[in-house]
C-alpha cells in the first residue's frame, strides 16, 4: 500500500489556481523532491497534503485512509510531520519543550504524558547533536541549529512522511552536504518517507532524492527519477527558458 | 520533571507573598483597606494571566466576566431572599450561579471570538463588554440601569453583625482563596499538557496546529478557567464587599486594562508574575494617590514605561532567565 495517494488535486485562491489537478504517490521510505520555481504551487500542495488548505477538487489518502478534509492536528499523529522553510520555534520554549511539544501531541496513541514526551526528546536532540543547547531557549539559537532543532520537534512526532519545506535555503555548501548525509541516515533508520520542497539548490535533490516531482503553474510537469527528471527538456525550460533558435 | 513535593517549590514565594500581606493586614492597624486592594489586584492577575499570559490572547472585555459573576451574586441574594433559613448558604448560591454565568458568557464568546487573532480578537471582545452593558441598560435586564441594592437583604439573611464582617472582611479572604487556588492551577497548567499546548500556541499557532495541537481546545480550556476565576472574583470582591451592583460600574474598561498591566509588569504567563505585577501596581496606585493626589496618573505612566522598557518579559520573566540554572530557579516560574 502506498503511504500517500493524492488524486487530481485542486486547490483554487478565488480565480487563482494554485494546484492544478495534481496526482501523485509517495511510498513508505522514499525519498522525493518536490522542484519548481517560485509560485509554482509547492507551499500550497503541502499545506493540502497537511491539512492547512483543504482542497476544491480530489482527494487525500494517507496509508489508504481519506483524509481530504481532516483538520491538521488530526493528520499530525498519523504520522505527518513537517519543517519550515523559516524555522517557526516556539521561541520562549527552551529546545528541549519544543521537541517535547512533538512527542507529547504529535504522536498516534495521544497518551503520551510530559515526562515520557521529555524523555523522548532529550534522546532525539541528542541524536541530532543539540545536546548542549537543550535548556536554550529556542529563539536564541542560530539559523542552523533552528533547522536541527525543527527537525527533531518532526522526528520525536515519529512520523511515516516528513514534509521538508525548503530545507536547505540559506545554508552554507558544507552545512548543506552534512544536513544531507544526516537526513539521509535518519530517514533510512526511521524508515521516513521523506518529501522535500526545494527551490533552487539542486544540489540538495541531486544528493537524496530518489524521485523528483517538477511542479509548473500548479500543475505537475515531470515525475520521474531525479536523474531522469532534470534532464527533462521540460524541466530545463521552465528554469532557464526556451533554447535560442538555432 | 521533578518529583514530589519539589513539584510545588514555586508556589512558596506566590504563597508567602499572600501569607505576608495577610498578617500585615491583621496585625497592623489601618492597613487592611490596602492589604484588600492588593489582594483584589494579585488576584485579577493571576486569573487573567491563565487567558492573556498563557495564550497571548488579549480579551479587552475581560471585566465583563466579572461583571456577570457580580450579577450572579446579586441574582442569588435578591431573588432568595426570602426563603427562610438559608443563611450561608445563599453564599455558595451565590458563587455557584456566578460560575455559571461566567461560564455561559465565556463558551458563547468564546464559540464566535476565538476564532479571530490579534486586534480583530481584541475589538470583538471590547464589543462584547460594552454590548452586554448597554443590553442590561437598555432592555432593562436585572433591573437595568438602576441596578440591584442588597443590602437590607444581605442583613436580613445575615443579620446585621455577620452581614458587616462579611463585607469588612471575609469578602477579602474570599478573594484571597480564589487568589491561591488560581495559583495552585496556573502551576497544574504550566506542568501538564495544558501547558505544553499553550505555549506552542502563543508562540506560532500554526506551526502547533501542524503539531498535531488542537489548538481551539486548548484556547477554549485557558478561556473558560480564566474567566470562571473572574466570575468568582466579581462574586466576592464586587458583589459582597459592595453590596449593590450598576452596570456602568461592573462593565468598566478600566478594570480590564489594569489586569493587562499588571499581567504585562509581572511578567505574563509566568506563575509568579501576576502577584509581583499586582503589589507594583497596587502599592504604587495607593502611595502616589496619596502623596501626589490628582498627579498620579502623570507619575504613574512613565514609572510602567520604564518597568516594560526594562524588562520586556516582565519582572519575573527577567528573574526567571537569570536564575535559570541555579538552585533559585526552581523557586521562580
């Protein structure tokens, strides 16, 4: 069974259409990057795939379950997990409530009590290598370490599909290739399908994903193998434009 | 977490404070008026701070809950009065049905308000106050603009004596019993769930949704609680220490904006915050009304400016992060 199945999705903004009949599965453990230039739909179709946005036309499944029009905080212990392309910290929490924050309320049997959550959390921000910032208050951690930390408060949610929005963007190169490898080891040892929005740096898709889905004008133009996919002609045309007239 | 009986280690200096003003206002002579005063103003804090400091939602109508819990009291006198032999009891009646007004007040608003953010939360819950005011007034609900007076049925029920020290003085105990169990449920709030959830939804309440935080429920459990302990407060210090209740009076803007205060001074949605905020605000509204009569407002203004400029986060929020790590800091949340 796949993990996720979206079935012509539609998402409409009056008369903007912002996911034009968009299908497409994911699998358990996968690993897919969502490309497309700015405004091509990407934000939008995660907020449906998460439930921010509930959408005109088409249906959500998540593990053979609709889900099309389950509130977000429903969809969240299923097993949807979610990072932002600006990190969103509780910023008065120290590092380690925020991550407890995922345990607690974002798992599936919702009885996990504040101790139990607490303990989760120091294991998961040891694991992501925040472990002596963990009583920091989240605000006052760097860029980088908001995203380690964002990345722990989705993964002590235990989550089956990771939505990565933009995950990389203002990185440097090296953190970049390291963020990949541990994200990478992760998803494998989680068995996390992990979808990941990218924008610009390819370099990120090219390092993970084993699928990329090209997004233009909200509609899916390309879903194919990474490689495959970024030598699409159509790909390369919707970033650099049309090859001059020989 | 901690364990035990360290669990209630930061209701020490909140309970001392009470204890302290308690025996001041017992023991020394002509003290008791501002000892009140002061408990009314730690106490307003404490139960606005469950709403406006956990959640970060400013209700700029809040003092209509108080206004109800007022009017419940006033209901329960007016209308008893005269079946024989309920003595104290009436009280409780009183308190029960100020409960349950807030209560329904507080799910209604509620229902419709929380579903707004920000200034739009802000405008509708001032409408809401000014609205229940002018309602009351103008369709001559509970007597309308002329109010409800009690006090010869409060003597008649009481009698003279127990009615007198009823308002004098255990009016004044009442609030300071709503005061400490306000306490003891910020302090089970800010370490369960509750907590967690009100946290993450001050701070960026999408990114909780996407947490899987039902966040309507956790607003709704700080709305209502907040506003019960705010019926209860209009209940004891309005209805009973004041025996007789205007709506002008009862639905004023100003109370509102005084709990905001002292939320804001103290430092919001910390545990101790509200009673430090209160004495500030209580001490120096006494001491510059007398010293300075008439001035006061001019002096008062700048010494919060100064206070909010200072520390951002309220007194105890400051006193909070500098003592985070030492044995202090289990003492102050």
């Amino acid at each position: 069974m796949s993990l996720l199945i979206l079935e012509n999705v539609t998402k409409r903004f009056g008369g903007l259409v912002a996911v034009d009949q968009v299908s497409l599965e994911i699998k358990h453990g996968e690993f897919v990057g969502i490309v497309g230039p700015n405004g091509s739909g990407k934000t939008t179709l995660f907020n449906v795939i998460n439930g921010v946005f509930f959408p005109e036309e088409g249906k959500v499944f998540f593990e053979g379950l609709d889900i099309t029009t389950l509130p977000p905080y429903k969809r969240a212990p299923l097993g949807i997990g979610r990072t932002f392309q600006i990190p969103r910290p509780f910023a008065s929490a120290t590092v380690r409530e925020n991550v407890a924050v995922g345990a607690m309320f974002g798992t599936l049997s919702g009885k996990v009590n504040v101790d139990e959550s607490l303990k989760i959390a120091d294991q998961t921000i040891e694991r992501v290598g925040l472990k002596e910032h963990r009583s920091k208050q989240a605000g006052s951690l760097t860029p980088v370490e908001k995203k380690l930390m964002e990345i722990a408060r989705a993964l002590a949610m235990k989550p089956k599909l990771l939505l990565m929005d933009e995950a990389m963007a203002g990185m440097h190169p090296n953190d970049i290739d390291q963020m990949v490898a541990f994200i990478k080891q992760v998803a494998e040892e989680d068995k996390i399908a992990i979808v990941a929005m990218v924008e610009h740096i390819m370099r990120a898709v090219v390092g993970m994903a084993e699928k990329v889905i090209v997004l233009h004008q909200g509609a899916k133009l390309v879903d194919a193998p990474t490689k495959e996919a970024l030598e699409d002609p159509k790909v390369v045309e919707v970033y650099l434009g049309r090859p001059p007239e020989e | 977490m901690k364990k035990g009986i360290e669990k209630y280690y930061p209701l020490i200096p909140v309970f001392a404070a009470y204890l302290g003003l308690f025996l001041i206002g017992k023991n020394v002579s002509g003290m008791w008026q501002l000892v009140a005063m002061l408990l009314f103003y730690c106490a307003l804090g404490q139960a606005f701070n469950i709403f406006l400091g956990m959640t970060g939602y400013v209700d700029f109508g809040y003092v209509a809950f108080m206004g109800v819990g007022t009017y419940g009291m006033a209901l329960a006198i007016t209308k008893l009065a005269h079946f024989e032999g309920l003595g104290i009891a009436i009280i409780i009646i009183g308190f029960v049905m100020a409960l349950f007004m807030a209560t329904l007040l507080s799910l209604a608003v509620g229902a419709v308000a929380l579903r707004l953010r920000g200034a739009y939360f802000a405008i509708a819950t001032i409408g809401v106050n000014e609205g229940l005011r002018f309602l009351i007034e103008g369709a001559r609900i509970w007597n309308g603009s002329e109010g409800l007076i009690f006090t010869a049925q409060l003597n008649q029920i009481l009698g003279r004596e127990t009615a007198s020290t009823l308002m004098t003085f255990w009016a004044d105990i009442m609030v300071l019993i709503i005061a400490v169990s306000a306490a003891f449920i910020t302090l089970y709030y800010i370490r369960s769930k509750i907590g967690y959830a009100l946290t993450a939804l001050r701070e960026d309440e999408d990114a909780a949704k996407v947490m899987g935080i039902n966040v309507t429920k956790y607003k709704i459990i700080a709305f209502i609680t907040s506003a019960c302990f705010a019926g209860l407060l209009g209940a004891a210090s309005w209805a009973l220490k004041t025996p007789y209740v205007f709506p002008p009076e009862v639905f004023e803007i100003h109370y509102t904006i005084e709990a905001i205060i002292i939320v804001l001074l103290g430092g919001s949605g910390t545990l101790l915050g509200p009673v430090v905020g209160g004495l500030i605000y209580g001490i120096s509204k006494y001491y510059l009304s007398i010293f300075i009569p008439g001035f006061q407002l001019l002096i008062f203004a700048p010494i919060i400016i100064i206070i909010i400029v200072l520390f951002p986060e309220g007194v105890v929020g400051m006193l909070k992060n500098r003592f985070k790590d030492s044995a202090l800091g289990q003492f102050i949340i």
